[in-house]
RNA sequence: GUCCCCAUCGUCCAGAGGUCAGGACGCGGCCCUUUCAAGGCCGAGACUCGGGUUCGAUUCCCGAUGGGGACGCCA
C-alpha cells in the first residue's frame, strides 16, 4: 500500500478541544503506523473569527501532546502553503473549471429571498433546499443578470441520479438519497470560496488519501464526494470517528466543564494520560484486558477499523485515574522536572534541592495524586521549616497530657539515633511504644500530627527520614510548646 | 420536519449464532497497614423493545423507541 498521507484541519476559532485532539490523535497515529504523512492544515477561512493567537494555541496543544506533523504552516512542505487563506486562488481556479464543465452554476438569488423562502418552509414545518431556481436560468437571462450588475454566487449542480454511497472505514456503508443534497454554494457573493469548495481542493493538492474527521462531517461526505469526481480526482478513504459528549449526552461545550487541551495541561494532566486516555475513548486495540499505553504502543496497535460507531461520554474521573498511573510510572527524575514549575510557582523551589531526596520525596507523594496541582500541596510539609497544624489533628493526638508525654519521650529518642533514616527509626519508634505499654500507632499518630500537621500523610518513616532530624525534632519541640 | 449515524453494566470498551456475557473507571467489602493513597482479592452492576431468520438469538434482517449529528453566502 501507497504511504497514507493524513491531515488535521482545524479551524483556529477557539483553542484546541478535546474532541479535535482525539482527532488529531487518531490521523497522527494512523500516520505513525503506516509510516505515512501527517499534515496540519490551518483552516482560517472564516477571518471575523479566526485569530493567530487561536493558531498558537493549537500548535501549542499539538505539541503538547507530542503530535508532530511533517507538514503545517510553520514547517512548510511539498504541498504548501499550509494555511488555507493562502489557497483562496486555487480554490477558486477550482470552481471555474467547475462552471466550465457545467458542474457549477451562477446563482443570481438574493439572500433575504432565500432567507425568506426558507423562514416560510420552516413555519410550515419542514426543511428548506434551495429550488434551483437559477440552474434553470437561460443563457440570455445570464448575461441580462451579468450585465445589470447583479451579485452571484456559484453554485454546484447536484446530479439528479447522483450516486453518493461510500465506504466509510468507521461505519461501513453510507449512502445518501441525491435528492436530499442541495445545490450548496461554492463560491459566495464576495467572491470567497466556501468551506465544501476549499476543504475538496486542498485535500487533492494535498493528496490527502484518508480523510479521518469528526461525525459531524459524513452529512458533508455526500456533497465532497461529488466534488471529487466533478473535479476528476480520486476520493479518499473517509473514516469520521464518533463525537465525544459531556455527562448529558450533549456535544461536548464549554458547560460542561474544561474542553481545551490547554485547561488540561494548566490543571497538572501529563500528555502520556490525555493521550491514553483520548486514545481509548471510542476506539479500542480488539483482545487484551490492557488499559494503559503508551504512545509506541499505541502507534503499534492503531487502526481505523477499531473506532467504534457510537459517541462517546467524557469521564473525568478516567482521565484522573490514567494521570495517577502514568505519573506512578514517569522515571522519578522526569517527574520532578515535570513538577518542579508548579512548586516555583507555589513559592516552595529552592535551588540547592538534593536531587535524590526530591525524587524520594516525588515518588513517595504521586501515588496519593491525581494530578500534578495535587502535589504541591503536599509537598509542602517537606519545603517548610515548620509546619501549621490542624487543631482538630491535634486534640485528637495530642490532646491530652499522656500523648504529649509520649511526644516528649520520642523526641529524646529520636534527638539520640544512631541514624535517621526510616529503616533506623521504625524499630527505634516501635521499641519506644512496647517500653511505655502503649500501640506503635499511638506514636506514629502523635508523630504524625506534630510533624505534618495532619493526620494523613505518607509512611511516618519515610517522612520523618526525608523532612530530616534538625525539622523534625523544631517541629516537635513547636508542636509541645503549642499545645502546652 | 427531512437526511444520516448509533444502540452491551452509571461511564469507556471486548465479545461470539450455543459464553458463568469479559476488562477498565467509578461504587461497596475484605486484605495489607501507622493514617491516606498505591497494590491485591471479592462483590453489586448491562445485552432498549417488538417482529422475523434459525434447532437456538444479545449476536443476522426488518420495524419501533431512544440518543446523537447535519440540514448557512460557518468551518
């Protein structure tokens, strides 16, 4: 088979959603896999909405992502340029071979007619086409139109016994009744090309052989289809991966909480998560109870054939859970370079960090995280000199004059080991515990809340080794001083 | 309204003409244990309905119902 070459064009009308990266995700990995091409199409046609920041924003979230493409605006390419205003003149020369053939029409229908035709046909409770009024127009009519100046747009011309059946590689067969496709404007008033007209023309230059889109396309399917072969140029394979929806079983919105990439990345999602997680939603690699990949494994086992038919409903407890395991199993140096901006940013970086004890204390927190944000909170109690404790903490360990003497005595204990690491303090703690007659936990809580403040944490061992013998013994010294 | 798509646990996916209908998230319980996580084990939880085809349908076909999408001189 013919190297596959595949595109993403998004419309840089909003910032890169979820539903446009998992797109993104499916041609970028059908590339990967096949060694094929994947090509960034920036489709910035519609000017009122469209914005360069928009355009940075989703090259920022590709790459985020790590979804690189051989060619796109920025990195040019064999078939550029890449941006689709720039094309407008090969759109154009499109549509004229188009009228030259008899394929397309000028259509000379104001627009409040249209409008107006259409508000009565809705009233009356059905849909509107356009009636073709102009295709019908004579060659003398034409040019009396022309000659009065009159605005035209250009219109295709739907065949009568127009067969637009394909195979679509996530659905099978579709075919739509000709009957049901108007007679849609390729070229507006202003002299624009339309969005059928461009996305068909740049996909031929292009060579575009699969065009892998959202559901939300295959009602355009019949008309593009058309335009190819009115155009002579072969059709693609067509693939349109299912919709993502929020909880209500809407198209996934702005309501529906965070759905641009960006808010993801903001929030502490790691790019190895999202992209497992995008990848399993509505497609599935066939045998294996396997959940989690990673991107290589995921190129492996990609394929078109294994997206499912039906939408699919985002699950942001899924999400959390595919971030917390791919944060489990980062190389502990990776993470701390993953999180170290965050804790800068809380105020809690200090430069002269040990290495090793930062990737200790990392990995002793990511599997009490579901995100990196959850981290830095928790971080904390190793940053600070002395920490606040939480009264209720408090009156429940150390509330009464046994627990603070119990308190007392394991600080001389502590103050006097040989060593400070955890394997050193737990028999140490433990003996203390069977020499007062009291639980081994009655000191680890006590421990806990002078220490940390608060009654979850960690392994007490582990934290009192990482906070360090100096903090530790102020911390406890603080906390009696306190409660006293 | 018209056209198109979809239909298995709450959610995301497997699944085969005859299966104890499988996994994951979430939920409940137990274990581990110094708390919280993580981890391990166990559990509750689904084939939308009605017709066919068939010895047998959740699986194939048709219809209904439900959900979604598209019906712009937006993309």
């Amino acid at each position: 088979m013919k190297a596959p070459r595949v595109r993403f064009a998004p419309s840089p009308t909003g910032y890169l959603h979820i539903g446009g990266a998992r797109t993104a995700l499916f041609n970028w990995l059908y590339a990967r896999r096949h060694g094929g091409t994947f090509v960034l199409r920036i489709e910035d046609t519609d000017t009122e909405r469209s914005s360069d920041e928009m355009i940075a924003a989703i090259l920022h979230g590709m790459r985020w992502l790590c979804l690189d493409w051989d060619e796109g605006p920025d990195v040019g390419g064999p078939y550029g340029p890449y941006l689709q205003s720039a094309r407008r003149e090969r759109h154009l020369a499109a549509a004229q071979r188009l009228l030259e053939t008899g394929a397309a029409y000028h259509c000379y229908c104001p627009p409040e007619l249209l409008q107006q035709k259409r508000a009565t046909a809705e009233a009356a409770g059905g849909g509107w086409m356009y009636d073709r009024t102009c295709r019908r127009l004579s060659a003398d009519e034409r040019a009396a139109l022309d000659a009065a100046g009159r605005p035209r747009v250009v219109r295709f011309a739907v065949p009568d016994d127009a067969d637009t059946a394909f195979d679509d590689w996530v659905h099978g067969r579709i075919s739509v009744p000709a009957a049901s496709i108007e007679d849609f404007v390729l070229v507006r008033s202003d002299g624009t090309p339309t969005y059928q007209l461009s996305v068909v023309a740049d996909d031929i230059d292009m060579a575009i052989t699969h065009v892998v889109r959202g559901d939300d396309h295959v009602s355009n399917t019949p008309k593009q289809i058309l335009l190819y072969r009115a155009l002579g140029a072969p059709v693609p394979v067509f693939a349109h991966v299912p919709l993502i929806l929020g909880p209500d079983r809407k198209r996934l919105s702005k309501r529906h909480g965070a759905t641009s990439v960006g808010e993801y990345e903001a929030q502490g999602y790691l790019p190895e998560a999202m992209v497992n997680f995008l990848a399993l939603l509505g497609w599935s690699p066939g045998a294996g109870d396997q959940e989690l990949f990673t991107r290589d494994e995921l190129v492996a086992k990609f394929t078109l054939e294994g997206i499912s038919g039906g939408n699919a409903v985002f699950n942001p407890e899924k999400l959390d859970w595919f971030n917390q395991q791919h944060m489990m199993r980062l190389a502990p140096a990776e993470l701390v370079r993953r999180v170290a901006g965050r804790l800068e940013a809380a105020g809690l970086w200090r430069d002269d960090y040990d290495q090793g004890w930062l990737e200790r204390v990392i990995v002793l927190l990511a599997p009490r995280a579901r995100r990196l944000d959850d981290l830095v909170p928790q971080f904390r109690t190793f940053a600070v000199d002395l920490v606040e404790r939480d009264p209720a903490a408090v009156a429940k360990h150390l509330g009464d004059e046994m627990g603070r003497a119990h308190l007392a005595a394991l600080r001389e204990r502590l103050a006097a080991a040989d060593a400070f690491d955890a394997a050193t303090l737990e028999p140490l703690v433990r003996g203390l515990a069977e020499e007062r007659g009291v639980k081994a936990g009655v000191l680890i809580h006590a421990a806990r809340v002078a220490v940390t403040g608060q009654t979850v944490s960690p392994g007490i061992f582990e934290v009192l080794e990482l906070v360090g013998r100096d903090r530790v013994l102020r911390r406890i010294d603080d906390a009696l001083a306190g409660a006293a």
